[in-house]
C-alpha cells in the first residue's frame, strides 16, 4: 500500500523502511533537496505509512505491528499499546532460523536491525524506541512462549470494551 501511494517500486519500499543511517545526514539531505521536492524519500514514506495507519483506524478495530504506531494514534483514546520485545538469545535463534544465517551473522544482524529501530524511531516520535511507558502493556515472548503472548494480550483485550479499541503493537 505504501509502495502504491508513494508511486515506488515495492523492493524500494522495503529497502528504505527503518534504513536512516543518520538523522543529521537526513536532515542535511532535506536541506540540501531540490526545492520541489521538500522532503526525503524517508520522510515521504513515513508520511504516507503515518496517513495509512490513521485511517485504517478511524475505520473500525485493527492491529498496527511496527511503524511507530503508538505515536502515530497517540491521539487516539481507543487505542492499546503493546510492545512485544524478547531476549538477544531468543532473537538470534529465531533471525538463524528465519535467515538461516551463523549465530555471528544473526547477532550482527540483530544489531544492525535494533539500531536502525532506535534511530528511526527517535528521529520521527522524538522518543526512546521500547521505552514501557510508551505502552499500555509490554510482554517478554522469550519468556512466555508465543501462545501465553497470545492469550495474555486476548485477556487484556477482553478486560477493555473491545468494539472501542484500535490495536497497535
């Protein structure tokens, strides 16, 4: 959808999403832009997912998984916030599994994706990416197992007048 908004290729998309090496060097590159185009590709495609996520939510119950969505719907009463985080050790084992890359590949990797997170993140919300208090509910997946997440995160749901609740983690 995205992709489609921004008139871009998909493979453009995804190698963009979450990739701001610097935030002084994307600002430097609004700075310096042609005067037409006052924005970065970056920030185009933050600004296009921002609309997105917003109107599929004025549109009924969703689940947002990324994206900064807890910012994005901050102003949004009905919204719950989940952040589903796990250890390094349960990460790397899973990015081997996925990727089927060495544990030192997974590692580096894992790293690399985290960093970019927290400069993104921080760069368009101002804020700490998994920072808890940015959620209404934070669960460890390396500890509780993919079902119990489920279930906790249902039961959480259930407690809460679910028709008036937009979900984003």
């Amino acid at each position: 959808m995205t992709a489609e908004s921004c008139n871009l290729p998909e493979s453009e998309v995804e190698a963009n999403e979450e990739k701001m090496q610097s935030p002084l060097l994307n600002d430097l590159l609004s700075f310096y832009n042609n005067p037409e185009e006052d924005t970065t590709l970056l920030d185009k495609l933050y600004h296009t997912e921002t609309e997105m996520i917003r109107n599929v939510a004025t549109k009924g119950n969703c689940i947002i998984i990324g994206r900064s969505a807890d910012y994005i719907l901050k102003d949004f009463n009905n919204c719950v916030n989940i952040f589903i985080f796990a250890s390094d050790a349960y990460k790397i084992a899973n990015i081997m599994k996925r990727e089927n890359l060495s544990r030192l590949a997974a590692q580096k990797h894992m790293q690399t994706i985290n960093k970019r997170r927290f400069i993104h993140y921080k760069y368009y919300t101002g804020k700490i990416f998994g920072l808890s208090k940015n959620y209404h509910l934070c669960l460890d997946i390396s500890k509780l197992g993919f079902d119990n997440t489920l279930a906790i995160i249902q039961d959480y749901l259930a407690l809460n007048d679910q028709s008036k609740i937009k979900l984003s983690a």
